[in-house]
C-alpha cells in the first residue's frame, strides 16, 4: 500500500500484533507453530490483509511495466514492441480488478465469516447482516465501484482473449505489425521510425497517466475502508479474547 512508505495504522495494528504467531514461527523448520483460536484470528486477517496490498502493489507494477514497455520490449523474438506495451495494459485491467476480490477476502476473515475464499462474491458479502452492522458495506461499494471502472475491457480480454478498447493504440498496432513485417523482409519501411515511437510513446503516457489517477482512486476507497475496519478488528479481537477466558 502506498502511503509514502508509511505503514498504515491497520497494518501496524494487524501485521505487527503483539498476539501474533508469526512472532513464534520457525524459519529454520519452515513450521507456523500451533495456534489457539485468538492467534488463528489474528494470523488469518495479516494473511488476507497482506493480499490486498499486495493486489495494489502490483497493479502499481504494472503500471510501471507499461511505462517501459517501449524500451524493453523482447528483442529477437516473434512479438512487436506494440503486443508487449498491449501486455502490459491488459495487465492492468485484470490487476486492478483484482483488488476488490482481495477486499472481499479480508473482510470474510475480519468477521470470521466462515465462508470458503472460492465461495466469496460480492452479493454474499455486502449482503451479509455482520458487513452492514459495521456500515462495512457502503465502504465495500465504493472500492467495488471503483474496481469495476474497467469492466468492460477486463471482461473482453477474459472472455475473448484481447483488449480492443483503444482505436488510436490499434492503429498504431497495426503500424508496428506491418512495420515489422517489412523489416523481416527487408524491405524499407513504409513509416517514418521517429514518428512511429513519437506516436507511441505519447499513446504510453496518456494511458499510463490515467492508469496512475485511477489506482489513486482505488487506493483512497480501499484506505476508507480500512478507516472502519481497524475498530472492527479491535472488538473482534477483544471478544475471542473474553470467549477464551
């Protein structure tokens, strides 16, 4: 989670619990040790909250990778500069979706919901009386909301294989395929090469540019909702302690 480095307080309330069994594990054996029901708690929420961070590192990562696409682009191989950089779009689409699965995951763990992570969705979440007595429902719609920018273009590469969203890239596609195509012929090419990497770089920054302002837009809902949940998780916490008295 980027927050200029700083951990957030729900990461330091929960990664770093002093009632933490990660405090007793064995790197020598590789073994988590034994766990009463408090510190299964504890261990399932750092793990299904450390995943949704990590879903927000990489869609940040991916962003990245798109930003240097161009210039590490596979060389010597059968795929143009122009399938790399529409790698690394498509990665961002299926990435930044990602994270509200995450979301859902953690939530599940943080009330100890019981439900198996492949039967988590969002109507069984959001509906749930234990999410919306903690008001964790309107903060979950506004991640999904969020999440879900992308839909359509995450969807069509699921579903068809590709994204096909952007007339202006695949025009340019097209430019570097036949490009390639007649370089691999050697035959002297139809295009200007300085204006062919002026074009796509530009198209690279205004993707990118707006990739970044829409994981900032993901990252402040998912910071709300963490906002509400760390009370959650003191109580919770609070309440298994009491049960095993």
């Amino acid at each position: 989670m980027d927050n200029g480095d700083e951990p957030l307080e729900i990461e330091k309330a929960i990664l770093l619990d002093e009632d933490s069994p990660l405090k007793r594990i064995d790197l020598k054996k590789r073994e988590i040790p034994d766990v009463n029901e408090l510190e299964g708690y504890i261990y399932s929420c750092g793990q299904s909250l450390a995943l949704v961070s990590a879903s927000i590192d990489k869609a940040r990562l991916s962003i990245a990778l798109l930003e240097c696409s161009y210039d590490l682009s596979p060389k010597g191989t059968k795929h143009t500069a122009d399938e790399f950089i529409e790698f690394a779009i498509e990665n961002y689409f299926l990435r930044s979706a990602a994270i509200y699965d995450r979301c859902l995951i953690f939530m599940n763990k943080l009330l100890n919901l019981g439900i198996a992570n492949e039967s988590i969705g969002h109507e069984l979440i959001i509906t749930n009386e234990h999410i919306k007595g903690f008001s964790l429902d309107q903060k979950l719609k506004a991640v999904r909301k969020k999440c879900t920018e992308y839909r359509v273009e995450r969807n069509h590469i699921v579903h068809h294989g590709r994204y096909t969203g952007n007339e202006v890239f695949y025009g340019i596609s097209a430019i570097h395929k036949a490009n390639s195509l007649q370089l691999s012929m050697g035959v002297k090419s139809s295009f200007d090469q300085n204006l062919i990497e002026e074009i796509t770089r530009e198209v690279i920054e205004i993707q990118v540019s707006e990739f970044k302002d829409h994981l900032d837009s993901i990252n402040s809902a998912v910071n709300a909702l963490y906002e509400v949940t760390l009370p959650v998780y003191l109580l919770k916490k609070h309440e298994i302690k009491n049960a095993m008295l």
